[in-house]
C-alpha cells in the first residue's frame, strides 16, 4: 500500500469520528491522537525510505509531498488532541451546575 492510500486512509478515519454523535472529548482526543501517533510512525518511515532513495532521482518535492507535509499533519492532530484533553479536563474541573431542561 502506498504512502498516499495510507494518508487518505487516516483522514477518513478522522472525517468518519466527527460523524459519531456524543459528546465525549475525551473519546475524541484519543482517536484523533492515536492516529496521530500512526501517521507520525508512518510518516517517518515513509521519509526515510524517500530520502533513502534520493539517490536513484527522487525528486525534492516528492520528498516533502509524502513524508514532511503529512508528518506535519500528524503532529497537528497530535496537538489537537492533547488540546482537546486539556480544554476536557479543564471544563470538568469548572463546569457549573447541571443543567436539566424540561
């Protein structure tokens, strides 16, 4: 499987969580940050195996097109998560009394 099907695998991952319908960021953050996690692993190996093959006429965009840019990527929903965790925790912490409609 290619680095490209790899990569649209996980962003449809992502667009498939944002579907699910609760409420928990939690859950949220730990799906989105383990494939973050898989992308940055993926992403590295990918680089490696790029740069590697440099030699044999890699061009440099294709060195930052399937290894860099989506690394970045991966590391944004690395943060995200973490944010997300931190933005939960902080709520739980402060949340004001239930509210109970009806």
């Amino acid at each position: 499987m290619g680095p490209v099907v790899i990569h649209f695998a996980g962003v449809f991952f992502i667009s498939a969580v944002a579907l699910i319908p609760t409420d928990r960021a939690v859950f949220f953050a730990i799906l989105i940050g383990t494939t973050g996690l898989i992308g940055i692993a993926v992403s590295t190996v990918v680089t490696i195996h790029v740069v590697k093959s440099a030699l044999r006429g890699v061009d440099v965009t294709d060195r930052f097109a399937y290894g860099l840019l989506p690394g970045v990527g991966y590391v944004a929903l690395l943060v995200t998560a973490g944010l997300m965790l931190g933005v939960s925790r902080l709520h739980s912490t402060f949340s004001p009394a239930p509210y109970f409609c009806c």
